[in-house]
C-alpha cells in the first residue's frame, strides 16, 4: 500500500520534506502544505516552500480556496512552475480559514465544490501548458454532519479525480475526539475513485490492519505518527519486502528495523540538514530557533525530558546548540 506523508502547516516544510526523503525515505509521496491566496495572489512565501524534493521522491502540492477565481489563479500558479498534479483542501478545520468559507468552511456548500470541480474537468483546457493536470481532494466528513460527505459524493464521483483522501473526522471535532469509521466504511463503499485513509496512524501494525481491512484502500496517509516516528514509512516497506521474499514470518505486525541508537543517530542527521538550512536562511538567534524548535515537537518522546525540555526553553542559539550535543551523549 502507498504511504503518503500528510501536509502539515509549519512542520512538514520543504527542507522538512527533502531531510526526511534523504535520511529515512519509504515515503511514496509528500503532500506540501496548503498555499493559499494573500493580497489576490498566490503567497509568495508558500511558493518558495515548493520544490524541496529531487531525485524519486515526489512532491505533491495542495492548494486551499473559498472560489471558483481562487482556485483557478493558484491552480495556474503551480502549473506555471511544472506541477502536473494538485491536491484541494477540503478539511483545514483551523476558524481562519473555515470562516472565510475554506477546507472544512467548504463542504456544506455543494454548488461551489461544483464549480471547482467543473474546472477540474475541463482542466486541459484552462491550462497553458500541454501536461494533462492530475486533481486530487483531501477532505474531510463535513464540518458540522457527515451527512456534508454524502451530499457531494456524487459530484466527486462525477469528476476525473486522481484520488480522495478521507480523514473521518468533522471540522468542528479539529485533531480530536472520536474517528467516525462507521462513516468512512459507507464512504469507501460509495466512492469511485482510489480512496486514501488519513488520522491517527501511529504504527506499523495499524498499516497492516487498515490494508487487511479495507483492501481496496489505495493508500494511507500519516501526520503526527511520521513526525513522531520518522521511521514509519520505511519499516513498513522493509516488512512488506520480507514478506514478499518470504525471508520472514508473513506475519503483519511491529518491527523495529533500528536500535534505538540508530534512530536518535538519523534524528541527529536529520535535524543537521534542517539545522545548516535554517542558519543559511533565516538571520537572528530568534528566527533559526523559531524554524528548528518545531523539528522536535512530536519527537518528545523519543529524547531524554530534561533535554526536550532545554531544547523547548533555549533563547539562545548556543543553549539550543548544547541541548542538542547532549542527546549526542547517548548515542554509542
Ligand atoms: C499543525 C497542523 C497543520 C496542518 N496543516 C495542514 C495543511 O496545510 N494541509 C492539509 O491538508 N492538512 C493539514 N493538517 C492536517 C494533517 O495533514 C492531517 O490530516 C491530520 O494531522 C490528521 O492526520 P494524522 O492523525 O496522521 O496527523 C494539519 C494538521 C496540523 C495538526
């Protein structure tokens, strides 16, 4: 099943992105977080963002749109800079966006999602270039009700979408509270095109059950757990390797590819590359720790607490520098 790493605004960034692919990979496709329109035009600052990735591992980036207009002028941004394909947000649930009628803010309102979905088929023709554009939509369950879900399956099911990918929650319940598989089970009878999980993945074992469970799923896609557990994607892919060469019991459950040690070793690797980046382009003890502090959030549990804990308070570019050779301490 392919692995997709979930967008995530002000952590998933492009040297993010290009760091992960780089040391722990197994990564099918990384989402980009969402651009969006600023002062009528694309946010120059989301666009520079885009483009971390060389090499196999593809980028795929997203846009958020309250509008037929908003969605044609970034559509045509990222064609204009070669993306041949563009995923829609449909489940931002953060009140700055659903109350200016995006992500969530969208889904109860059908006749919008058709017209932008009346682009998306026509897209070939509104598009400059000769690439055929690939659409995908991220969505959620409604903001308010499933029953936002259902009212425009139909429209999506009607338009040549590359893939949807379902995260069963409402926009009301945020990151939290209960997942509404009862509804994603209908929505994954319903829907014609290729569906892909998304919330609260966290293991290994979890890939497998949804796989065993629903095994028309094209894929799932993972958020927090990746950025808590950087390794996911690749010992998941290491386990379906074994499988198929029967080296090891075809057992689906969780394997520990790396000691420990090796995996505080490439979180060190990892968190360098965003390191050198961050004091190459931003200026300022405030602006770098700003940019690297983030890196370590999820990761909590994985380094010692007193040394997350220096690391969270540091003011101070050199008190960051020494918390971090502190977790150098416990390596071999
Ligand atoms: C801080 C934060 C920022 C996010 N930014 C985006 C975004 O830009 N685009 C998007 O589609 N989803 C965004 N999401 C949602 C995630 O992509 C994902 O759907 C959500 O975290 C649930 O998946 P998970 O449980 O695997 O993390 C964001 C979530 C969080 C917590």
């Amino acid at each position: 099943m392919r692995i997709l790493f979930a967008p995530l605004q002000g952590y998933t960034t492009g040297i993010y992105r290009k760091a992960h692919a780089e040391i722990f990979g197994g990564v099918d496709a990384y989402y980009a977080p969402f651009l969006r329109i600023e002062n009528g035009k694309p946010r120059e600052k989301d666009l520079r963002d885009l483009n971390a990735l060389e090499g196999n591992a593809r980028e795929i980036p997203q846009i958020i749109a309250n509008s037929v207009d908003e969605f044609k002028i970034l559509a045509d941004a990222l064609i204009a800079k070669g993306y041949t394909e563009i995923d829609f947000n449909m489940g931002c649930p953060f009140p700055m966006q659903v109350n200016r009628h995006r992500g969530a803010g969208l889904l109860s309102d059908e006749q919008a999602v058709q017209e932008i979905m009346d682009v998306i088929r026509t897209a070939p023709a509104i598009v400059k270039g000769t690439a055929p554009v690939k659409f995908s939509v991220k969505m959620r369950l409604g903001q308010d009700s499933p029953d936002e879900a259902f009212a425009l399956l139909p429209i999506l099911n009607e338009t040549p979408l590359s893939q949807i990918t379902l995260h069963p929650r409402l926009g009301k319940q945020q990151y939290k509270g209960a997942i509404d598989f009862k509804s994603f089970e209908k929505f994954y009878a319903e829907c014609r095109h290729p569906l892909v999980y998304n919330g609260d993945i966290t293991t290994v074992s979890q890939i497998c059950e949804m796989e065993r469970r629903y095994p028309k799923l094209a894929g799932v896609m993972i958020g927090r757990g990746m950025l808590a557990h950087p390794s996911l994607a690749a010992e998941y892919k290491a386990l379906c390797r074994k499988d198929e060469t029967g080296s090891a019991q075809s057992s689906c459950r969780d394997i520990n590819c790396a000691a420990p040690q090796d995996f505080l070793g490439k979180i060190l690797q990892m968190h360098q590359i965003i390191f050198d980046h961050a004091c190459q382009t931003y200026q300022g003890d405030s602006q770098i720790l700003s940019h690297v502090q983030s890196f370590w959030e999820y990761l909590e549990p994985s380094i010692p607490k007193k040394i997350f804990k220096k690391i969270k308070k540091a003011g101070k570019l050199n008190e960051y520098q020494a918390a971090i050779i502190e977790i150098t301490s416990h390596l071999p």
